[in-house]
C-alpha cells in the first residue's frame, strides 16, 4: 500500500532524527586529518534498514530481522552485513544464511577469494565497472547459481551470476533466459575441468585471460563449448606460440576437434619440416585413430620409411594399452587397421627391411616372403603396400650475395670461425648452410657447422664435403631441421679446415626476401675469419617453410 506523501516525508524525518540520537557526533577532525577510511559505526550499519524498514512498511518483518541482525553481528562480516541489507530494501521474508563456500579439489589450482569484503562500502573502493565486475567473479555475494565443475571426485562448486554469463556467452543466455530456460540453482558440467571453468569465467567477468600449457587445451574446450570466440582464439594463439615437434601431433589431432583450420595449419608445417622428431615423439601415441591415418598418408612428410614403420608400431602398442589388450602382433594389426597397409614398406631400403620390418612379427609371412621377392626377384610379385617414395618438402634457400669471387690471398681457413647472425619474419626451419669450396680444383674439407640463439646450440654437426672447384655452394645439412621463431636473432657458424682457398661472397644484402619469408643478417662477435654481411662465407641458408 502506498503512503501519503506527507507521512512519508514524517517518517523520514523520524529516521533523520533516530539517526542524531543513536550516533553520537564525532569529533571535529584537526586539519589535514582523513576520516574518509573510517569504519561506520554500528548504529550507521543498521541505519539503511531501520530506514527501509520505515518507507516500505509491507517488508518490515525482514526489516526487523536485518536491523537485529546488522546491530548484533560484527561489523567485521561486511559480506553478512551488506546481504542483510539488501534482503531488507527489497526480498521478502527473511534473510537467507549465506551458502557454506566449498572446499576446493585437489586438481584444480587456487582461485581468487572474493568473499571477504573488506568494507560493506567496497563499491566506493572499486571506481571502474571492469574493477567491480571482476571482484563478483568466484563470489557468493549476490550469486544466483552454482556450477558444480568437473568429474565426480574431482568436481568443484563454483558461484556465478546469470546476468554476467548470459551478457558473455550465447550459450548462457540461452540457458538462463531462453524459452527452455534452466530453472535449477545448481548445474552440474562434468566435461570441463575446474581450472579451465574459472579461466572462463575471469574472462567473462573481467576481460582478463590467464592461460597456461596445462591447461590451454581444456580452456580451448570450455571456449568452444561456450561460444567464447574471443577467448578461444586467445587459446588457439596460445598454442600456435608453443608449438614444436614434439606436441604437434597433439595440437593436430585437437585442432581438428575444435575446427581450427589456422593451427591445423601451423601443426602440418611443423610435422612435415620435422617428421620424424614429430613421429618419435611421445605426443604421437597419444593421437587418435583418424589423426594416425591422416599423417601416414601424408606426401610431405620429411621422414625416412623406417621411422614412419617404427611410428606406427610405438602407436599400436599404446593403443594396445589403452585398450586394455596384450600388445601381441595379432592385437597391434587389429588396433591399427588398414593404417599398416598406409606405410610404404617397399620403399624402404632392403637393409633397412631386413633389420627392421622384417623382423618386427607384425607382417605375415607371406607378406615378409613377397616384400623380399620384390627387392631382389625380376618378376616382381603385388603386393599390398604403396610403392612409391613420398615426395617430402622442396628445400629453400636464402642467398645472401649477389656475387662471389676470388683471390690469391682469400678466402684461407686454419680452424677459424666464419659466422652470421640472421632473423626472420615467420617461423621456418633451418635445415643446414650452403658453403663456398675450393677455388683451385677439386678438394676436400672438414667442416662444423653450428646453429645458436642466445650463446645456446641448437644444433650442430661434424662431417667432410667435397668442393668441384666451382663457384657452386655445397650443402651441409644439419642431423634435423631446426625450428626457428620469429623476430629474434640467430647465429649461423661454420668451421673449415682445408689446405685450400675458397671463393668468398661480395657485396651482401642486410635484407632478402624469399618467398614468403623475410630475412635479416647482421654481423656475428663470433666471426674471427672475416664473414660479415657484406662479404664471406656462408652465402646460404637452407630452409623448410
């Protein structure tokens, strides 16, 4: 029932006056002196109850309870405090306790704890909306549903607010406020981690993106389950940064699950450049069926067929596992299906063959008889495998010099180092370094090449080539390709020792362009031979892009 205007304004004033009487006026501060941090008294907390309790009369039983309640309590509980007011000023009935806050799982990592307040005054302390919505995040103030997170044994209760959720995500709008729209105060989400719900939620709250490499994936996930596409690209960011040879089979079997074109992309150059670092990883055992399929198939990978056969073994033995099955050569054929028809066997040296397939109890020996026929026999049987080699990646090169030359006196080696620093504008990966040979005929050199980043090996290695006598590069090639990251520099070295003089580079370029990459060089405090960017050795750099 709605009051007269007049008796309105009487009951307000009697407030005012209880208001004088209850708190007693406090000491005139001296001059300078900040009073603003101080806590109210106990009259002025219950004061905004007693208030309400006076204009809205039809709430005054949980004005009653909330003035008792606010006069009793200490003050210290704001959370108490604050939700007795609010219950006061506009629910019906009494104030509900607030909900016991549960104990978190072990495998979830700690959450902020926004549930003690320091103030029943906080807004004034948090000036931005962005600052006060992030402090609502994991909060049991005002909550109005709990997500229960997480397996059975390891499931985590988490407060949230509809209103937050549905604002950010599609998904929980649907839910909240959708024609079937959940009635229920507690959902239960048993396919999300904890950590990765809460990473979420702090997005949703306060636009904030904390992720980690143990947890990228299942964020992703929750990302995608939620249509966060802001966050999920955030993750998928995340995951292109970090990738290398040994998770890219991971990442390529997930990318594919989530639909991420971009980072199945980024997975297939890794794999292929690096093949066979990707295949002896222990990511690729844990791929799926379909993803082990696909990468058997591929025609570019870069990887020798004896290592794709050991691949594929080391997979059918995990999956052997995982199965629950004795790894046997009958259960390894039944997990791998018609993927073992995929390896192309034949292309195998026979050495090759006879030291490893062959003796591997996974083919038939019909299959072992017909192999060894077809290497060695005129009348070649059929057989059941792919016959031809896969074609790989086409080496690129980036040549520095614009022309090469020669001197009675240059370019002399006696064990000193030739070295250049170089970066680049996109991921590629360095397969080995194009050197100047012999100017005076056919000779031979020892030489060691090296790949460093910040004074750390990468890779090297030690070995002979043969010059012609040409102004022709010859290739040195490193064990692996090596992954190198962009806009960071790099130094490339390389140590000969020969008894001959070598042609040597001329007017160097600080900058090339090949393809789609983009090469920078500058000078090396490593070089003692001379090399630097307008002249030397080292003219190339072979790569996989």
């Amino acid at each position: 029932m709605l009051l007269p205007l007049a008796c309105l304004h009487g009951r307000v004033a009697q407030c005012l006056t209880a208001l004088l009487v209850l708190a007693e006026p406090p000491p005139r501060p001296r001059r300078g002196a900040r009073v603003h941090g101080a806590p109210p008294s106990r009259a002025e907390a219950a004061l905004p109850a007693k208030m309400a309790a006076e204009l809205y009369p039809a709430a005054g039983a949980a004005a009653a309870t909330a003035t008792a309640t606010a006069t009793a309590t200490d003050i210290a509980n704001s959370n108490a405090a604050a939700a007795a007011a609010a219950a006061a000023a506009g629910r019906k009935g009494p104030p509900s306790a607030p909900p016991p806050v549960p104990p978190p799982p072990a495998p979830a990592p700690p959450a902020p704890d926004n549930n003690n307040l320091e103030s029943p005054n906080w807004q004034s302390f948090h000036p931005t909306l962005r600052e006060r919505n992030a402090l609502m995040f994991n909060n049991e103030l005002m909550a109005d549903v709990h997500f229960v997170v997480g397996p059975p044994g390891a499931a985590r209760r988490v407060p949230a607010h509809k209103y937050v959720l549905a604002v950010g995500s599609s998904v929980f709008y649907a839910m909240f406020y959708g024609d079937l729209a959940e009635v229920k105060s507690e959902i239960h989400i048993p396919d999300v981690e904890p950590a990765a719900f809460l990473i979420l939620l702090k997005y949703m709250y306060s636009d904030e993106i904390d992720l980690e490499a143990d947890t990228v994936l299942a964020t992703l996930y929750a990302a995608k389950k939620y249509i966060v596409p802001a966050l999920a690209k955030a993750c998928v960011n995340f995951l292109e940064t970090s990738l290398e040879a040994k998770n890219a089979c991971v990442l390529l079997s997930q990318s594919r699950l989530f639909e991420e074109p971009e980072l199945t992309q980024r997975c297939w150059e890794v794999i292929d450049a690096q093949a066979e670092m990707a295949l002896r990883s222990e990511g690729f055992c844990e791929i799926d069926w379909q993803t082990l399929e696909i990468i058997v198939t591929r025609e570019a990978l870069n990887a020798k067929e004896a290592v794709v056969f050991e691949a594929v073994l080391s997979w059918a033995e995990a999956e052997c596992k995982r199965q629950g099955l004795p790894a046997t050569p009958r259960n390894k054929r039944h997990v791998l299906g018609p993927v073992l028809y995929l390896v192309r066997i034949p292309t195998m040296t026979l050495e090759e063959f006879a030291n490893g397939a062959a003796q591997s109890d996974i083919l038939t020996l019909e299959e072992t008889h017909s192999i060894f026929l077809w290497y060695t026999a005129a009348n070649k049987p059929l057989l059941s495998f792919p016959l031809t080699k896969r074609k790989g990646l086409a080496p690129q090169r980036c040549h520095r010099f614009q022309s090469s030359a020669y001197r009675s006196n240059q370019w002399r080696y006696r064990g000193r180092c030739d070295s250049i620093q170089f970066a680049v504008d996109r991921r590629v990966f360095v397969a080995g370094l194009g050197l100047y040979g012999s100017s005076s005929g056919k000779a031979e050199y020892s030489v060691k090449i090296e790949l460093k980043r910040l004074g750390v090996v990468l890779a090297q290695n030690l070995t002979k080539f043969v010059s012609d006598g040409s102004s022709n590069t010859f290739s040195v090639w490193f064990e692996h390709p090596v992954q190198v990251e962009q806009d960071t520099f790099y130094t490339a070295s390389a140590v000969l020792d020969g008894s001959e003089l070598s042609y040597f580079g001329q007017e160097g370029m600080t900058e090339v362009q090949c393809g789609k990459v983009t090469f920078q060089f500058q000078c090396s405090s490593d070089s003692t031979n001379g090399t630097g960017v307008q002249g030397g050795q080292i003219p190339e750099l072979i790569f996989y892009a």
